[in-house]
C-alpha cells in the first residue's frame, strides 16, 4: 500500500492511498496531519526516515524502502511572530504560517524577523535550502556559531511526535525547564528520536555594528595560527572562517567575491556587538594576524562589500562543481591548535590516492570540511573516496577532535563512532536510543553502529 498525505493551504489534510510499491510518502502540515502521521507511525509499525531539505543525509539511499515523512511541510509552520516579540519575550514560537513551498530555512527565519530587529544566530552555510527541522536534526552550526553556540543552544522546546506515534512536548518556552534536558538529548539525534513538528526558537537582537575583514596569507599554516592567536589573545569574533587556494579558484570562477587568485588561504574575520570598542578589537585582530605573517587585511568598507565576501563564502560548495562533477565532505572537528597539522595529514591522504582536496570550514570551532574531489561515474573514485575520507577522520580523532562538527553521521560515518567511543559509551547512547524507540523505527541504521543490544536483552517485546 502507498500512503501519500498532505496538507494543503489551510493546513486541511488531504490522504490517497494507493497499491504500489513499499516505499510510504507522508507530507507534514497543520494539526490534523500531524495527527494521523503520529496515528501512521504508532498504527504501521514501519521504520520511518524524517526528511527535511535532505541536505545532510548521509546514506539515505542506501536504506532501502521506507517511510519516508516529509518534514519541509512541518518546516514552513515552526514561528509564530505574533505576541512574542517585541514584548521583551524574545523568542519565536508556533506558526508563522505557509508562506510557500519552500523550506523554512534559518536564512528565512532571520529575514522574517529581520524588520523587528532580530535574527537567529545558527547559520548554515546552506540556510537557504535547508529546513529548521533538519537544523534540529543535525544539531547544526555555522560561520556565526563560533560566537554564538550551534542549534541546541537555541531551541528551547518543541512539539514532537515519538517512534509510536504519540504526540508531545519537550521543554518549552522558558530558558529553562526543570528536570532531564530531553530537549538537549533530542537535537542533534539525527530523527532516530522522533520527529519535532514545532520549534521554539530562542532569537537574538541584532548587533548594534558589525565589521567584516579578508584576511589574506601566502601560507595555510599562517591562517590556522591566526586563528589560534586570536583566541589565546582572549577576542571572541562573531566568525573566523578559513578558504584555501582551490576554494578560492572556485569561488572566483563562479562569482566575483574578491579574493585573491594566488592566496593560499584566506581568513574571513567578523566582529559584531557593541560600536563602543570594536575599533580597537579590529586593530588588535590585524596586530595579531600581522605577527602571523598576514600578507594583506581588507576591510569591508559597506555592506555590499561585506555582502560580496559572505556570497563567496556561502557559496563556496557550490562552487566546487566548477573544478569536479562530484564531491564528498569529510565534516570532522579537531582542537584549533591542532588545524595546520590536521590539514597536512589531509591533504597527504587525498594526495595518497589521487584525489583533490579543498578545504573551507569554520576555523573558529576546529570544524574542518576537507572537500573530496571525485567523478561518480569512475567506480574506482567512489571507493577511494570512501576510504579517504574515512582516514580523515580517524585523523581527526587522532588529534583528540571528532568525526562529526556539524554534518551528523547518518549511515555513512556510523562505523566511523567507534574511533570516538568505546562500547560502553555506544552501549550508553543505545540504551537512551531503545528507551525512546524500543522497536528501532526511525531512522533505524543512523548514528549508532552495528548495535551492540541484542534486542531480547533491550527487554523489547
Ligand atoms: C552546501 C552545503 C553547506 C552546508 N553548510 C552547513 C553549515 O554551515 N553548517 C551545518 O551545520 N550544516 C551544513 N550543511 C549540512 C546540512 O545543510 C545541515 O545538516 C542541515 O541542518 C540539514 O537540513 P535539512 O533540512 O536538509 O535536513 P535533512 O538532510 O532532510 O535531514 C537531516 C537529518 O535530520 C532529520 N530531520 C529532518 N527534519 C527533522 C525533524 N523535523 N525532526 C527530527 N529530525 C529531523 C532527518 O531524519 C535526518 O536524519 C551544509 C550542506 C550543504 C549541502
């Protein structure tokens, strides 16, 4: 049987079934729809995939037939506007209502509240096209979260349907609910939870000023130590984001962002807050990436000049495909001190089986994004990027970081826990796991690795 459920404007819900196939599409909208996805879930006992923008989803295909719930639908009816803010509340909750078929992105939340003076820190590179939802789902970050923290620092509740199907509340609208911090347990597990139909986000005041800086170097190992220095120098910027030399050739290809051709890397440096002393931070920024052998600093003089710089940054994956049909992100986080050595063993690890790397990340977190290049029509590339990328988080679990910044683990890095956690740790996230969702129906095969539980001695029925 085929289920295909949706909403329609009024967030009414209209349902087909059919006869073909296994695979179940469910489509997320107002109240009522929700409801019977939560009956569905709890009636069919199906394994069940959340899907936002599918921007993260390590592995998905690979899954086989599912129920796939279509969660752009739930993204578009996460804020409501009205009541909260502007009454000194700060925070958005419930329905903004449909504005389109688009997903609600953090990009869109933030242009929504921009006129009240508001905006919502974590945002990803992809904040245009992906869902909060997914945001939620994958814990994510972004060039301003060095500053600012990563979703979960910025969701405060939210309604969610459980693997059976009942429908609840996780924390709530305060900054803080007493008891277990399930909110904090249920961002970031990748929809192997549930699945959150309605997002309390907390939202800050806009900076009063903001100054933006291109850093530009002639040595990878220049930038990572600037960055290093700014920190021990105790500056805490909004962002201090990393491009290296083929990010830049890609960036410049497809866009006119301004950075040089011939830099090896380039430090995009921003500093929000207070006007009151952020000259004087600026100057000692440039002080210090001076002793780390800057070649040049360029400050954005107004806002479309800062605006070209973010454009080259946000779209500094899509540009890739001008130098390679096909990528794979090694998303891994290592200790800031650590980036010029992890970057090395990197790139030697592409060098080793013939693949390029390209690296822009967030330098601030220690959040590496080595860009595998590769062409999928080559079965040879696949394999070998697999295995690249692969070491190249065992590289960053070497140097005490981990193997998911921002990205999750999906399918795909599952295995890749084990370079991070002994049994007993995985043995511990298991268990919350089966608390939650003792017959492994969603999103089953994500995060954990092979499970150690037999599922008898998890005392499922
Ligand atoms: C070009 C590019 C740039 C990127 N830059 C960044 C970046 O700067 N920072 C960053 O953090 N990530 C980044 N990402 C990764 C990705 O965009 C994020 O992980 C994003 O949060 C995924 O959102 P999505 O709507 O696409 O989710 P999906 O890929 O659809 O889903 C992601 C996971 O969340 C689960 N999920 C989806 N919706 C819900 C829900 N409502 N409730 C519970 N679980 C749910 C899904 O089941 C899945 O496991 C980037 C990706 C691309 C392609």
């Amino acid at each position: 049987m085929a289920v295909d459920c949706c909403a329609d404007e009024s967030g009414e819900e209209r349902m087909r079934t059919g006869r073909s196939g296994q695979e179940l599409r469910v489509g997320l909208g107002g109240d009522v729809v929700r409801m019977h996805v939560g009956r569905q879930l709890g009636e069919l006992d199906e394994a069940a995939i959340g899907r936002g923008a599918g921007e993260a989803e390590p592995g998905l295909l690979e899954l086989g037939p599912v129920l796939i719930v279509d969660l752009v639908a739930v993204a578009v009816t996460l804020v409501h506007l009205k009541g909260s803010i502007g009454t000194g509340d700060d925070r958005a909750f419930d329905q903004l209502g449909r504005v389109g078929p688009q997903p609600h992105g953090a990009t869109e939340v933030s242009s929504a509240i921009d006129n009240l003076g508001y905006y919502f820190a974590p945002d990803p590179a992809s904040g245009k096209a992906c869902s909060i939802g997914g945001n939620v789902g994958e814990n994510a970050g972004g060039p301003h979260c060095f500053k600012y923290g990563v979703t979960s620092n910025h969701v405060l509740g939210m309604e969610v349907v459980l693997p059976d199907g009942e429908i609840t509340w996780l924390g709530g609208k305060a900054l803080d609910t007493p008891g277990l911090d399930l909110t904090g347990v249920f961002v970031g597990s990748e929809g192997t939870l549930g699945i959150a139909t309605k997002i309390v986000l907390r939202i800050l005041h806009k900076p009063e000023a903001v100054k933006t800086m291109l850093a530009v170097y002639d040595s990878i190992d220049d930038a990572s130590n600037s960055v290093s220095a700014i920190v021990s120098h105790k500056m805490v910027p909004a962002t201090l984001e990393m491009m290296d030399n083929l990010v830049i050739q890609a960036v410049e290809q497809s866009m006119a962002a301004g950075f040089p051709l011939d830099a090896a890397a380039v430090l995009l440096i921003e500093l929000d807050g207070l006007k009151d002393g952020m000259e004087e931070m600026a100057d000692e920024i440039v002080e210090i990436c001076k002793e780390n052998n800057v070649r040049e600093i360029k400050v954005a003089t107004c806002e479309a000049e800062r605006a070209a710089l973010w454009k080259g940054r946000k779209g500094a994956f899509g540009a890739i495909a001008r130098l390679s049909p096909n990528y794979m992100v090694a998303d891994g986080c290592v200790p800031r001190t650590k980036l010029p050595e992890t970057l090395r063993y990197c790139k030697e690890i592409g060098d080793k089986y013939g693949l390029r790397t390209a690296n822009v990340f967030h330098a601030g977190d220690g959040n590496l994004h080595p860009l595998i290049l590769f062409d999928s029509r080559n079965p040879e590339d696949k394999e070998k990027v697999l295995k690249a990328g692969m070491e190249m988080l065992q590289v960053c679990a070497d140097m005490g970081g981990t193997v998911s910044g921002e990205h999750g683990v999906g399918i795909e890095k599952a295995e890749a826990m084990h370079m991070v956690y002994n049994e007993k740790d995985l043995l511990a996230q298991e268990w919350v796991k089966d608390a939650w969702d003792p017959k492994d129906l969603a999103n089953p095969g994500k995060i954990l690795p092979q499970r150690l539980i037999k599922r008898e001695e998890a005392h499922v029925s």
